[in-house]
C-alpha cells in the first residue's frame, strides 16, 4: 500500500507531530494506467490529537442546558468555560420538573419546593377537573424556583472542573480554516471593576450556545427566526391558609380570557405562588391576560402581596438551524419548548448533557479536535428521541387551543382516568407510554364527541353572538 502524510494544525496552537494518515488502497498487481483508475483515498482518522492541551469549549448561558452541559463537558476531560450574566437570573418560569429528572440528574430533594400529586384543569366556563388520581405514592410533579435550580447547576459544573465566569457574552468571530479557533468578546464582572465590567477576548475550539430565546450565538450562526410566546409571572405571597390549599396543588386555566393560544397557571413554591400565563399571537395584551388569570384565582390568592413580576421570551418551536461547524444551540436558544404544556426545564437540561457527550466521545475525552460531524450525532439523537413529543404536542394545541368550545372538550376529556395515565405516565418518564387497544378506541370515540359537543356549542354561541 502506498501511503503519504499531511501536517495537522488543530486551532489554537500546532497539534502534535503525529501525522495522519491517508491510505490509497490500491492492489500492487495492477497495470499503471488501472492502479491510476482505482485510486481510492481515504482518510484513517478525521480529526488530528491535540498537543499538549485538551479541547476547549464554551458554554455560553448558565441555564438548565448550560449547567447540564458544562458539568458533563468538564466531567469528560474537557476545557470548560461556562459565561454567564445573571448569577440570581429568575426567570419567569412556572418551573415544573418531571420525576424523571430527579433521578436522572440526580438532584437534591431539598431544592424541590412542592411536590404536586394533584392538578386542577379549570375551564372557560370555570369548570374543574381534578387530574392525578392515577399517580402511585412516591410519584409527583416537582415545582422548582429557577435561581435555586440553575445556581444549583452551575455549582456542581464548578465543582466537576469547569470555569463559571460573571460575565456578558457580546460576539463571536467565525474561524477562518476548519480548525481555527472561535474568538469570543464578552465582558467579565468580577466585582472589581464596576457595573461597567471589563471587555475580554478568549479563543476556544467550540461552542455550545445556551444562551437562552434572545441567544446571540443563534445570531453569530445565523441560526434564523422562530415564533416565541411572551411569558408574563407575577410571584404572589399569599396568607398561610391560602398556601394550605396549594400545598401539593397546582392549576392550568383556560380560556380566550386568560390566553388566546396558551393557558394560565398558579403553581406553588416554597413560600408564595407563581401566577402567570402566556402567548404567541397577542403579545401586545400580556398584561391583561395576567390580569384575568388573577381574577380567575382571586379567591383562592385573595390578600396576597405581589413580590415580583417576570417577563420573557419563550420559543414556540425549534429554530431552522441548530448547528454550525463546531458551534451547537441547546435548550431555549435552540427552540426546545414544548407546544400545549410549555415545558422547557427538562428539555434544556437534557440536550445540554447530549450535545456535551457528543462532543466527550467525539474528542475522545478531549484529547481530539472535534467538527460538525460529530455535534451532528447529537441533533440525530434529540429528534429521534423527542420530535415526535413536540409534534404531538403541536397537533393537540392547534385542535384543543384554538376557541372555547374547544377549550372545554380539552377539559372534559382530561377527566378520563385512562387519559390521566397516559398522560402523566408519558410526562413523569418522558417516554411513550404503551397504551390499550381497547382503551385507544374509547378515547378516540370520546374525544370526537367532546369535539362535536364543542362545535355545537361554538354554533350555539355565534348565534347567541348575531
């Protein structure tokens, strides 16, 4: 075999003097003109080891998907470098957190505020149904507050070896070969220099943008547009018999009042309740929509004192693009959302740990220059595993989200005990639960004539309405 060898430079500084190496499989026995012919080159390992250093990644945003991400990044050998500005960011979040991920981040029980074993679904016309009959005993909906979770994050991703910096990410320039470095200007807080802060610079090999809906790494990639809702939460303290109530409960409004397109919440926490809603189509009128989602619960948070208000972007649906070279999105800035539910927590964290393996196996522990091939393993494992969910998802709140009659057929079917189980089966473990053909059958027939009565009830109205 004949072989020939190619200096390898590796971004930041020269890679080591071992060469890669490309073999031309050609057989010896050959004339000239077909050895010329069946030349075949290929290429024995992609990307060349790293000298005397390991790779260096950048987490930009100290979320859910930064924190996960860092901590697994650091964990595999690699440079970590996690830039965050808002250390005690409290985002408006209703911060509900499936069973599952307890365990799977293995997270302390004692920065679970409540435990909610029971949810109340409350219709236009204020109709309840209670939800949760169908969760076993040690199973239950964990309500968090988001400046203790995410500081909870960052913590234990300095702990494992990263490097958290107080600091403002502002731009990055793009390489200009396939291993040159990415040059990130930020400004660092470090408590020294004032409100002002100090401009930096830092060279790293990748980047993994958790920088949340308004990302500006999505924006260094050109990662494209996406619809967002506007969240709006008020933090309400409420008197000690009016927090007994919501002691292991929470509530889902719905209605045109209360959201257009969304649904309305109050969702307890350690010491107050989190009342909020959202929406994608009538952002202009957040506030109002908040107002009527108080007025909905006015009795049950009667004599409450408002200790803070929280607005924020939330993405509606994955952005066009989530990958560049060697820089990836993750969580928010990535568009993982979910439609009807919302839920965002559970997600972000969980593609901030896939795209760090992906990047720890691809660098094999760091010891490797990584490229877009191996930060792609990563976006074939997340839509294989969850863009069916978000699919779903979409397709119920286009059905169940987009008038009140349809409203309360939503409402009414969540008092089907089987669509509990699935429900909160698929929601606790995120996975698909195996379902009863039987059962299947009898939801498909309830739920068509929920929709009917909803349609007769709409006709009903309009001509209430002329």
């Amino acid at each position: 075999m004949a072989t020939f060898t190619l200096k390898s430079f590796t971004g930041l500084r020269q890679s080591s003097t071992e060469q890669t190496n490309f073999v031309s499989h050609v057989p010896s026995s050959l004339s000239r003109s077909q050895r010329r012919n069946s030349l075949r080159v290929t290429a024995a390992r992609s990307s060349p080891k790293l000298a005397n250093r390991n790779l260096r990644v950048a987490v930009i945003g100290g979320g859910p998907a930064g924190g996960a991400a860092a901590e697994t990044l650091a964990k595999g050998g690699i440079e970590t470098i996690l830039i965050e500005r808002k250390m005690d960011n409290c985002k408006p979040c209703g911060g509900a957190i499936p069973l599952c991920m307890v365990g799977e981040f293995n997270l302390p029980l004692d920065i679970i505020d409540r435990r909610v074993t029971k949810m109340k679904m409350i219709s236009p016309s204020n109709i309840a149904v209670d939800i949760g009959r169908t969760l076993k005993e040690h199973e239950y909906i964990g309500m968090v507050r988001r400046e203790v979770l995410d500081a909870y994050l960052r913590e234990r991703a300095e702990k494992s070896g990263a490097t958290v910096i107080n600091g403002l990410f502002l731009k990055m320039d793009l390489p200009e070969n396939w291993d040159s470095p990415y040059l990130l200007h930020y400004t660092e807080y470090d408590g020294k220099t004032g409100a002002t802060g100090q401009k930096k610079t830092m060279e790293v090999d990748a980047v993994i943008g958790a920088d949340g809906a308004n990302s500006r790494v999505a924006k260094s990639i050109g990662a494209g547009d996406y619809d967002y809702a506007i969240a709006f939460q008020e933090r309400i303290r409420i008197p000690d018999d009016k927090m007994t109530y919501y002691e292991d409960l929470a509530e889902m409004y719905v209605g045109d009042d209360v959201s257009p397109d969304f649904y309305g919440w109050v969702f307890p926490k350690c010491d107050h309740v989190a009342v909020g809603t959202g929406t994608v189509t009538h952002k202009g009128d957040i506030k109002k929509f908040q107002l009527a989602t108080r007025n909905r619960a006015k009795d049950k948070i009667l004599g409450g004192k408002i200790i803070r208000v929280e607005a924020h972007p939330i993405p509606e649906h994955p952005r066009p693009r989530r990958l560049s070279k060697r820089v990836a999105l993750v969580g928010d800035a990535a568009g993982y959302v979910t439609k009807c539910s919302g839920e965002g927590i559970y997600f972000a964290a969980k593609s901030g740990r896939m795209c760090a393996e992906a990047i720890v196996e691809g660098s094999q522990n760091g010891k490797k220059m990584i490229d877009e091939g191996d930060l792609r393993k990563y976006l074939e494992k997340w839509d294989k595993t969850y863009l069916p969910t978000y699919r779903v998802l979409d397709v119920l709140q286009k059905v169940f989200y987009r008038s009140n009659p349809a409203r309360e057929a939503f409402v009414e079917m969540c008092g089907d005990e089987y669509v509990q189980k699935m429900t909160f089966d698929s929601y606790l473990y995120k996975r698909v639960a195996p379902g009863n053909p039987l059962e299947d059958l009898k939801l498909a027939v309830n739920t068509i004539g929920s929709l009917v009565r909803a349609n007769a009830l709409r006709r009903e109205i309009e001509k209430l309405s002329v």
